[in-house]
C-alpha cells in the first residue's frame, strides 16, 4: 500500500509474532543453529524441506495456524523477514535499511524514494537477515571483516555493513536485479533518449564494419548508465566476440556469443583477489571484437585505453557529472590515462537523473560529446545531441560530426547516404516503439533481421 505525503510512503503488512509464537520460533531457531554448528562449512538448508520439518514441530506442539507460522518462521530464518513484501515488489530499485530504530527506506520505480512502516528493533534481527545473505553467496561477514558486497542468486547488487564501519548499527542496501530488463525501445519510450540519438548510436556503435565507435556512458549513482550501456551493446553485430567484465554481472545481452566475467573480492586471508583491471588484461588475450567494462574506475582505464588504441572496440561506465569532467577523471589519478591515448575514445553520454517538482523523477541523456581529436595537449570535444529542458527532448546540436565523416569515408560512401542510413534504422526503433515490441529478446531479432536484410525489413514495417 502506498500513500502520498512528503516523503511518500510504503506501508506494508509486518508479521507479528505473540508471546508463544516468540518462545516457539526461538526453540526452532536454537535448533536451526545446533545443526549448523555441527555441520560446519557443510552446513546446507533446503527450504521445502526446512519448512516440511518446522509444520511437523509446530503440529507436535499443539500451534492452530501452522501455515502461517512455519511460513513466517521461514521467511524470518531462511528469506528476508519484514523485507520479503519488499524484496517480491518489481516496482521497487532499491531496499534501503539505515540501521536499528530507524524505517528501512525504498526506491520505487516511478514515485522515487519512499519511506516504509518497517523498522528493526535490535541489531540482531537485521544481522540475521545479514547473515541469511552472507550464507547464500558463502561469504563471511563479521568484526573482521565487517563489509559484504555480493551478488544474489537473482542478480539483485547486496552491500551489508556493520559496526564498527556503520555507527548505528547494521545497514543493508539491496539493488534489485531487474528480472525484465530494459530494451532501447523501453528508453525511446521512456524519453531517456530520442530515436534519432538511438539509431545514431545504432550506427557508430555498428560502424557500418568499418569502424566501430568506443564509447563512455558517465552520470551519477543511479542515473541508469549501466542500463544504457546494456541496451546500445544490444547493436554489437551479432558476428562478434564480447567480452564483459562487471564487478557484479548486470548486463544481459541479446547475442549468442558473449563471455562474462566478474571481479571477485579476497578471501579472509586476503588472498584470491581479481581485480577489474586483471579482467581486462585477460580479456584481451581471449581475441574479444568487443570489451565492455562495467564501470571504469582505476588501473584497468589504462588497460582498456591500451586496447581501444591496439584496433579492440569497447564501452564502459563511469562516475562523473559532465562530460569535460569525465576526461578529467580519465587522464588523472587514479586512473591516469595518458592525454595521448583519449583520442581512441569517439563518444561521451552523458546521463542524469533529475527530480520532479510533481514527484518522482526521470532519467535523461543530457548530452552526447563526441572527442574529435588534440590541441595544444587539450581534449577537444564536440556537443553532438543535448537535453532541451524546456521541450524535455534530447535533441541534435547540428554540428557536422567527426565521426560519421570518418565512417563514410571508410565505408566509401558521403555523410548524407550515412544521414539515409540513420533515418531507416531511425523508422525501424520507432515502430519497435509504437508497437511497443520491447523484449531482450525481440528487439534482438529485430535489429538482427536488419542486419541481415535491411530491404526485406523496411519493407515490412512500412
């Protein structure tokens, strides 16, 4: 249930135990822990099976209402206890817990942030939770080591921490994997990007097979930049080889030959460790025809400018609030790629998300600066698209592009039979738009149908 308000809120129902239901559920819970004790590192808990065992022990204690229970018992001891209406909820981004004594907060899809009836009493029930996590991604979390950053079996991003790193107590944020992903024609629709960005982009990142472009999608925490990247990776030709290296597995690309690949932290004795940038190193010995970094932020930006400037084509994400700013982090610490190397990368996005008056918010590629090239040992960048506030439309800047000059020349053919070839892909996303045919899947074999026969296609939407 959702009401308005000032910080709108998300009210959901919270089981409650009564003062007997208390005593029987710490019983099982007592037991719960005497056979992890001595199961060790074997330990293993089927959840059918767990919740089989638990009716019989609550029918043996004379409980009326054993469905309810054992299912409350098990969603407090196996699952997600008060967060579980929370965590089932599409709608929602992100579960946000503070700490004890506090309401857990919510990001919802379309009202934005949103503050929630559930509040933990002690630390031990968010620990337990906590715990609960840590044991499905066999991972430790504890004094010593008091952070855990994981991916669950979902997809769904967990970061947990607690005291003394978090000062009030254990905190949870949980960034819900997607299970239906979005699509180019989800963005059109959404007004993210115009379809003449997207079926400009369709062609720099195609290249026609002569040049396909390398591109940065930068924004803020939040602003849908890995969202983007996913859904322009979905024009990679489906003839090439992608490799993709995330910390946490997030991109879901519609092509049949695609190696994933994901960092993985120390273990307990500190060894173990894969790094992005040993990834990326890796990568390049496994012949990739694309690299897409999931977001760049250290040594591996050497790395992968070294490979865009060696013939490899690549995409990445990466934190920053404009698009000059984004070279900045790039030729600096930590990251420092060299001024010399920038000039490999063709595109800049630039993407926001800007808050309603109404409430909620909206996510918007403000612009897309294009890097034509050196002067005086500066970065120069062209503006090709910018965000128009007033029309709330991303519009083209008109300024001759660098880029297309170059794949139409490389391709043999001048800038206006290019501009020809950008409308027909433009009519194609549109009535992919119109017609709302917006699966992975469907806008996979769409964009592969006019790969193979871009005439037959047209004709068949015209």
């Amino acid at each position: 249930m959702i009401e308005e308000g000032l910080v709108p809120s998300y009210n959901v129902s919270v089981p409650h135990f009564t003062e007997k239901e208390t005593l029987i559920f710490n019983e099982v819970r007592e037991k719960l822990v005497e056979v992890a004790v001595s199961q060790g590192e074997e330990f293993n808990i089927d959840g059918d099976q767990f919740i089989g065992e638990v009716k019989q022990f609550l029918r043996g204690r004379g409980v009326r209402d054993v469905e309810r229970l054992a299912t409350q018992i098990s969603q407090v001891m196996l699952g997600y206890g008060k967060l579980d209406p929370m965590i089932k909820d599409d709608d929602l981004e992100e579960i946000m817990v503070i700490g004890t004594g506090s309401n857990v907060f919510v990001y919802h899809r379309k009202i934005g942030m949103m503050v929630t009836n559930v509040v933990f009493d002690t630390d031990d029930d968010v620990r337990a939770i906590i715990d609960v996590i840590a044991r499905q991604v066999n991972r430790r979390i504890d004094q010593q080591t008091p952070i855990l950053d994981a991916r669950l079996k979902d997809g769904s991003r967990v970061n947990a921490t607690l005291p003394p790193v978090s000062a009030d107590g254990p905190t949870l944020t949980i960034r819900k994997f997607r299970k239906d992903p979005l699509t180019i024609v989800d963005l059109i629709n959404f007004k993210t990007m115009s379809s003449h960005l997207a079926s400009f982009m369709w062609v720099c990142i195609d290249g026609l097979g002569v040049k396909p472009c390398n591109a940065i999608i930068a924004g803020g925490t939040g602003s849908g930049k890995t969202t983007t990247m996913n859904t322009i990776g979905a024009f990679v030709p489906p003839k090439e080889r992608i490799i993709t290296i995330e910390d946490t597995l997030e991109l879901q690309l519609p092509h049949s030959h695609v190696l994933r690949m994901e960092t993985r932290p120390p273990n307990i004795e500190g060894k173990g460790e894969l790094t992005m940038d040993t990834l990326v190193k890796n990568s390049l010995r496994q012949r990739p025809d694309r690299v897409i970094v999931g977001e760049v932020r250290g040594a591996e930006a050497i790395t992968l400018f070294t490979a865009l400037n060696t013939g490899h084509s690549g995409m990445g994400t990466l934190h920053s609030n404009t698009a000059r700013e984004t070279i900045t982090r790039l030729i600096n610490s930590p990251m420092n790629v060299p001024n010399i190397m920038i000039p490999a990368l063709d595109f800049i996005i630039m993407q926001n998300r800007m808050y309603r008056a109404e409430g909620g918010s909206i996510r918007r590629i403000t612009e897309v600066a294009e890097v034509v090239g050196m002067e005086e040992g500066n970065v120069q960048l062209n503006r090709v698209f910018e965000w128009n506030n007033a029309t709330d439309k991303v519009e083209y800047v008109g300024i001759s592009s660098k880029t297309l000059r170059e794949i139409a020349d490389m391709r043999g053919i001048n800038v206006t039979e290019l501009e020809e070839e950008i409308e027909k892909r433009r009519l194609v996303l549109e009535f992919l738009a119109d017609n709302n045919i917006r699966s992975i899947d469907e806008v996979g074999r769409c964009i592969n149908s006019y790969y193979r026969d871009p005439d037959e296609m047209l004709e068949r939407i015209l």
